[in-house]
C-alpha cells in the first residue's frame, strides 16, 4: 500500500516531509475551495432567492415543489453514478481528473446563476441541479484521494482537517456574502437582490481559485495491483460487475455501510429539521442564518478535535460518542421551548457534525480493496445522497398518528395549535430510533475481520 516514490513517507532525510505537508494541505484546501458552494448556495441564498425572485408570484407550496423536485433529481442522478464513476477512475487513474471536471462544472453553473432572469425558475432549477451536480460528483474523486496523502497513522487527522478547512473556508465567505445582503452599499451594490446575485459570482471565484491548490499540490495516485492498459470505461463497468458479484466477502463493509445509513440519516435529517423546528417557535430568517454561522465556525475546531480524538482514543469509539451526542441533542430538541436553546443546540450540532462525518469517511477507508479506492467511496457517498429517506418519512408517520390520537372532536384553534406541536415533537424524538440502529449495528462492525477481508480480495 505505501507508495513507491515516498509520496506518505515524511522522513526528513529523504527531504520530502515538505512535499508531504504540501498534499495533504492541497487535499484539505479543495473543503476549503468547494464549501462555499454548500453553505452560501444550497443552505443559505439559493432557496431563499428562489422563492423571493425565480419564483416570484408563484404558489409558496408549488415552488417548494419545484425546489425540492430540482433536488431529488440532482441526489438522484449522482447517486446512480457514483459507483460507475468511481469504477472507471479506479481502471484508469483517473480520479483527479474527474475531480476537476466536476469541480469546474460546478463552478460554471454557480457563476451562471448570475444570468439567470426573475421570475425564470425552470432556468434555475437546470442550472442548480447541475451545479449539484458538479459538487457532488467531484467529492466522489476528492474523498478517494485521500488514502493518497495520507496512511493509517493520520488518515483520521488528515480526513478531520478537510472538514475542519471546509467549516472555515465555507463559513468565511458566507459571512462576507450575508454583510453584502445587509449592507449592500458598502460594496457598491444597489440592494440585497443584487448582492445575493453577487454573491453567486463569489462563490464561483472562491471555489474556482482555490481549486487550483489542489490540482497542482496533489497528484494523480497510481493504481495499486496490476494497471489495466485496455479502456477504462469498459475497465470500469467491468470491475462495477465483478464487484457486486465480490461484495458477498466483504459483509463487514455492507454492515457498516448499513449502520452509517442509518446514523447519518440521522445526521442529516437533524440538520434540515432544524430549520423548520426554529420556524416554528418563531425565529426570523436572520436568526437562522446566525444559526448556521455558529455551526460553521464551532465546526471548524471541533472537526479538528474530533481527527485528534479519533487517534488516541479510536475512531469506532469517537463515532459512537458522536452519535450518543446526537441522541441527547434530539431528546433535547423535543423540550425545547426557547430562543437562546436554539443557538446553544447550533454550538453542540457544530462540536460533532463534522467529526462524525470525518471519522466515518476515514473508518471506511480501513474495511475497503485498496485497489478499489473510488469505486468504494462511490458507494459511500451513494448511501450519504439517499441519507434523510427514513427519518422525513418516520418523522412525518409519528407525527400524524400522535396528531390523530390526540386531536379532540370539534377542535379549537388553541388545541389544535397545541396537538400540532405536541405530534411535532414527538415526530423529532423519533430520529432517536436511527441514532440507535446505528450504534447497534457499529457494534457488530469488527475492523480486523474488515482488514482481512479486503487483503484477501486485494490478493485475489
């Protein structure tokens, strides 16, 4: 596994402990490059601006409609490629390059949301879902580079850094983007619109440039195994074939697979209930934006912490603390009745949000063919675009069933005010029940078994 040119080895005399330093912080810098997509784009400005200008007099509900429907086909989409893609880049060594052709995709659509005309939704659902596109498909090649800067000394650490640079790179820029929509003539702009606009252009510029990093820090990894001098497009549904036809030899990769479906769906429907939930005791839109900013910045050392923790006190273990804060703050968000709670659960959700999603991406790595590096992160990363399928629908079941058992014949607005919120919460409580399968199934994963069985499909 250690490669033959030293790439890992850091040893002073050999003089490349500054050309080791340098891959690893031109790995971590494309987290730094493409989070601003994720947070000033998808979490922060395009819904709002969808509905505010793309959409304007259209039916509140039809355009979440739209919204959402441009979504799912983005997850869709990049859910079906991501083993096929991460198949072919594995046969050809190729994992860089379609880094950068998805990374430069999304960028040109980013910019391209600037050209987008009011009231032109179907424009910018198509240039959105792209963009989606672009983002997600280049974390498929960026998330398999990372066994190339760096072993199993670091790979917590280092996978840990990527986060923590994407926590502060994305949260910067989106600081600066929300100055602008508040204070626009400070930048030369006539009012919020067009800084939102701007601000579309911004992040373009800031993932674009900062991408460069990487493509001239970090190189094209070799395969490891014999190279498949034929195409590597046929190479690659090839090995999709075989290994689907393997998989059978390697249950303790599926079994993890299993329990990280279900924790970090989780994970992630905590994330985007949160908002909601906020809404719902009255919090204004600035509020939720502060809201978002302390996770981002709570986030940037914690992911840190958390790489360091899964080092010295073992990542299965660092995992299973993540998920047991994550049951607390879900019970926690059921009692909730104040402002000030809401902030404070953005303070805890940032302590373990990327350390959880850290750990798992380097833990996976341990149980995975090294050969077989991008086809492996596919899957992974096809699971986390299928993530928050469970927990919305149990969400909305416990909900209504509370709702219908509650609810009084003829009732007044109070009480049905009261019985909503009452099936609201408990509707939340019930995420526990993914956080729990989770855990349980982590604990039948045993990383020796996983490390024998991928050494032995390596070998064979």
């Amino acid at each position: 596994f250690q490669a033959e040119d030293g790439i890992r080895d850091r040893s002073p005399s050999r003089g490349l402990g500054d050309v080791y330093k340098r891959q690893v912080w031109g790995w971590a810098m494309y987290d730094w490059a493409n989070s601003a997509f994720a947070t000033t784009v998808m979490a922060g400005f395009f819904p709002i601006f969808f509905k505010q200008y793309w959409t304007i007099g259209t039916d509140v509900n039809q355009s979440t409609a739209m919204l959402g429907f441009g979504n799912s086909i983005a997850s869709l989409l990049v859910a079906l490629m991501a083993p096929v893609l991460g198949a072919i880049a594995d046969r050809g060594s190729l994992k860089k390059k379609f880094l950068i052709f998805f990374a430069y995709l999304g960028v040109l659509m980013t910019a391209g949301l600037y050209m987008v005309e009011k009231g032109d939704w179907m424009m910018a659902v198509f240039v959105y879902i792209m963009g989606v596109i672009g983002f997600s498909g280049a974390n498929i090649f960026y998330d398999s580079l990372l066994p190339s800067v760096a072993d199993e000394s670091n790979i917590d650490s280092v996978s840990s850094l990527g986060f923590a640079m994407g926590y502060l790179g994305g949260g910067l820029l989106f600081l600066v983007n929300v100055v602008m929509t508040l204070q626009p003539a400070i930048f030369g702009l006539t009012d919020a619109g067009e800084a939102v606009r701007w601000s579309f252009v911004s992040v373009a510029m800031w993932w674009g440039v900062f991408t460069l990093i990487t493509i001239f820090w970090v190189p094209e990894p070799e395969m490891l195994g014999e190279r498949d001098q034929g195409n590597p497009v046929l190479g690659g549904f090839k090995q999709l074939f075989g290994t689907f036809q393997e998989i059978r030899h390697l249950k303790t990769v599926m079994l993890f697979l299993l329990a990280y479906w279900f924790y970090i769906d989780g994970v992630d429907t905590i994330i985007k209930m949160a908002v909601d939930y906020g809404m719902s005791i009255g919090f204004e839109s600035n509020d939720l934006i502060i809201a978002l900013l302390i996770v981002q910045f709570v986030g940037f050392p914690a992911a840190l912490i958390f790489g360091s923790l899964g080092e010295r006190w073992g990542v299965r273990s660092s995992i299973f603390l993540a998920i047991g804060v994550y049951i607390v703050v879900t019970i926690w968000a059921t009692m909730m009745r104040e402002k000030y709670e809401f902030y404070v659960l953005a303070v805890v959700i940032g302590l373990v949000q990327g350390g959880i999603q850290a750990l798992s991406r380097s833990y996976y790595f341990r149980l995975i063919p090294k050969n077989q590096v991008a086809e492996y992160y596919g899957f992974f990363n096809m699971l986390g675009k299928f993530a928050a399928i469970i927990g919305p629908a149990l969400m909305g079941v416990v909900g209504l069933t509370v709702r219908n058992m509650l609810m009084p014949d003829s009732p007044s607005a109070e009480q049905i005010k009261a019985v909503s919120q009452e099936a609201s919460r408990w509707s939340i409580a019930s995420i526990v029940i993914l956080f729990v399968i989770g855990a349980v199934l982590l604990f039948y994963v045993d990383e020796e078994k996983g490390r024998a069985e991928a050494e032995y499909l390596f070998k064979n």
